[in-house]
C-alpha cells in the first residue's frame, strides 16, 4: 500500500490509497485523478498518462525503460521527470510518491 | 452461393449494398461473420489504412488473455485469424477513408458517404468505431489551430505545399523521418525537431537523415516546441526549449507528427442519440435511436456495458439478427448452428 499525491497544473492536490502490484496509471483512475486519460488502457501505447515526477522521488520511482521513453516520444513537454503512470507499478517503497499531472495530454 | 447477388453500381459511381459497417477493428471484422451468416453483404470502411482498428494500431504486439478459447493472442494474431474467418463473405475494404455524412434517403435506406467522395447507398449500416476515428495529435501549443492547413500541416498531401518554404518537422518516428528525406529536395530549408538524439525511425532512414544532417543539408536540433508566432494564419517562427538556451527558429511550414488519437469525429453529426459520447443502444438489437442504424462494440453504451472485445462479439451476432429482418423484411430466419447446418457450412465454403 502506498499514499500517491497528484498535483494538478492549478497548484490543487488529490492524495489516494494506491495498493502494491496495481499501476499508478490505475490508482489515478479509481480515482477519477483529472488529467490521467490512459486512452489505451495501460498498454503503453498512447502516452496519455504522462506524469512529472517530483525531484525528491525521481530515483525511486525508476527511469522509463526503453519501450517507454519511445512511447514518451508522443507526450507534450516532455522532461527528465517524465514518466508515463502506466508504467509505474505501486509498491510499499512508493509511500508518499508526488506526481504532477501535466497541463494537457494532448 | 447465396451472397453472390451482383451489387448494384450505378453510373455516378454509387454502391448500393446490403450493409456498411463502420471500423474494422475486431468487432466491425466479426460483424462481416454473423451478417454473412444470414447472407447480408458488407462493405467494410476504417480511417486506417489497415484493418484491426486498436489492436493493429495501439498494440499489435501486446498480448490479450480474455478471448475466449485463445489462453492468449496478440492483437494482430487476433486480427489476423478475423480476416481468415471472414474470408469466405467476399467483404469489401476501403480502408484509409472516413465516413464524413450518413443520412437517410427517401426510400428509407441510407446514403453512407466517405471523405475520398465515395458513396454508397445500404439498408443498414453497423457502426463499429470503437473509440472513434484514429486522427493526428495536435500540440496543444497556444492558437495552433488559426495555422492548421496553411502553416501547420499533420499529413504532406501535396508536395507543392512544401516547395521553397522553411520547414520544421517535429518527431523522431518514420513519418518525420520519411518527410525529412522525402521534402529537403524541395523545400528551402529543413529542420527536424526532435526530443531526444534517438530516432524511432528504420535506421537506414535515420542514417540518410544523419547524412544530410552531415553534409549541412538538414538541420537536427534536439528541444521541444513551446510557442508559434504569426499572423492571420501565417506562421512566421517558432520558438523552442533546448538542452541550453530557448532558441527562436525562422520556419513557415510545420508538420509534428505525435501519433494518433481518437475522436468521436463525424459520428456526433449523425443524430444518433449519444451518451457522454457513446452511441446509446437497446440490448436486444444493438440498435441506435435510428432504426436501421447499429451500433456495436466500444462506441456503443447500456446498462452494464462492458468494453471488452468479447461483449462486441455477442453484439454483433444480436445484431445481424436485427438487421436481416431490415434487409429481408418478412423473410423467416430459421435459428441454426454451423457445427450441424449444411446451410451455414455452405457460406463458410465447407463441403461435407
């Protein structure tokens, strides 16, 4: 179990009780996270759950593998912090994550 | 056979048909099954210029685990075997074309009419669009829209549109690549624009690009577009983020190619009555508030809806109940099997 925050673009935050071996991408949807479209459901074929995440959490969150950062290739502004949520599994080492959802997912 | 009926084209180049289905994805490609079944003949129409619709496009690769009887299939496996089961139908495919209108005639059958100027004339029509038409991602960069289609471009349809301009491609897959190679003969100048300094592209073409790039004949630079400047339509520059320092590139001509989503599209102009964008439907027929006019699979919603490949699969097959009634009115159909009916075994081509 982990606490995951979102931070919208307008500064306002949703924290959500995301549980070990789901992905981040899935949390958001549970709960309704505004801004986390996951057109393709989780393939990592769309690039529409594009998150930033915070400094503090960059390396344990992980870097995008490879297919990813192809797939991040199609996102909006992309940063070094760029991941996309689909492809961040929740686990307990995640309690506390801080993500920023970005102004528009295309 | 029974479907061998010749089609009707008449002399302005109208096809008149049974039925058009909409979206050749999984579900528009079993709908040819159950409405051959009963001997309806079908044309097939999908944006993409290949059929499979998501599983082809998103995820051809990625397994699925929930088609029944297939412990596991990818997307284009699932395609694949589709095309094989419908084979014996004869469908027709016109592929890389979109349905833009679709209205009702005074003979009550339907005028189903593409973007290429087709047009055919059906006595039902499936709408089978999943998530809607596959269409390029617009950079949602500030007032893009006043430059599309005389500045920004997401597609190169005519070359001529390129010629001695100052053009910037942005992306780092095949079309960017493609475009690269295939406008620097023309253009003025070429700029590829490109997030990172790796390419998706096939390497030989990233090698050719790489080449020009070399020789001073393209220019690469590694950033991201924030912000275009122009007027009345007319880009003038845009400014992009490096690794450095923002810089401002004098271009006239933008192609990004992002890749492609979906939107609802022209299906939102037909009249059908929608919910939170979906085609809303009865559960017996699949029908639309539009008698005649079907709609199955994602695009579709009712009480319980699921949006699994398997549910527009049971879909399709209530429906092509429905629609034989439309298309042979006061005909009977005699409920069968194709493991037992010779029948059935006939149109699928199998002889005992």
């Amino acid at each position: 179990m982990a606490k995951i925050t979102f931070i919208q673009p307008d500064g306002s935050s949703q924290t959500v009780d995301a549980k070990s071996g789901m992905t981040v991408m899935e949390a958001a949807r549970l709960a309704s996270i505004p801004g986390i479209e996951a057109e393709c459901g989780g393939a990592c074929a769309c690039a529409t759950c594009h998150v930033y995440v915070d400094a503090g959490w960059v390396a344990k969150a992980g870097k995008a593998a490879a297919m990813e950062e192809d797939m991040l290739d199609f996102a909006f502004d992309v940063r070094p912090e760029s991941r996309l949520s689909c492809q961040i599994k929740v686990t307990d080492a995640l309690d506390g994550l801080i993500l920023t959802v970005p102004t528009k997912q295309f | 056979m029974p479907l061998d009926t010749p089609e009707t084209t008449l002399d302005a180049g109208i096809v008149e048909t049974d039925c058009v289905v909409i979206g050749a994805g999984p579900v528009g490609l079993f709908a040819v099954f159950e409405l051959g079944l009963v001997d309806i003949k079908v044309h097939v129409v999908d944006i993409l210029d290949k059929v499979g619709g998501q599983c082809a496009e998103l995820y051809p690769e990625k397994p699925i685990y929930d088609i029944p009887a297939l412990p596991v299939v990818t997307g284009q496996e699932l395609t694949d075997r589709l095309m094989e089961q419908i084979k014996p139908f004869g469908a027709q495919f016109h592929l890389g074309e979109r349905i833009d209108a679709l209205s009702r005639e005074a003979d009550g059958r339907f005028r189903v009419e593409t973007d290429a100027g087709k047009v055919f004339l059906a006595k039902v029509v499936v709408v089978a669009a999943g998530g809607g038409s596959f269409t390029p991602k617009r950079p949602p960069l500030q007032g893009i829209e006043a430059y599309e289609g005389t500045s920004v471009f997401y597609a190169v349809r005519k070359i001529e549109t390129f010629r001695d301009r100052n053009v910037l491609i942005v992306g780092g897959g095949d079309s960017a690549l493609d475009w690269t190679l295939n406008l620097q003969p023309v253009a003025k100048s070429v700029t590829l624009l490109h997030r990172r300094d790796e390419f998706r592209a096939a390497p030989h073409t990233v090698q050719q690009m790489r080449d020009l790039v070399e020789a001073g004949k393209v220019q690469l630079r590694i950033g991201q577009v924030t912000a275009l400047d122009g007027a009345d339509g007319a880009l003038s520059s845009v400014t992009i983020s490096t690794a450095t320092a923002p810089e401002t590139l004098p271009v006239d001509r933008m192609l990004p190619f992002f890749g492609l989503t979906m939107k609802l599209g022209p299906v939102a102009n037909w009249g059908l009555n929608l919910e939170q964008n979906l085609i809303a439907v009865d559960t017996a027929k699949f029908e639309t508030s539009e008698p005649g006019i079907f709609a199955i699979g994602d695009i579709n919603t009712y009480p319980g809806k699921l949006k699994l490949i398997l549910s527009g699969f049971h879909e399709a097959a209530l429906m092509a109940q429905a629609a034989h009634k439309i298309v042979y009115p006061g005909k009977k159909l005699m409920f069968q099997y194709t493991t037992s009916s010779s029948g059935l075994q006939k149109k699928l081509g199998i002889h005992g």
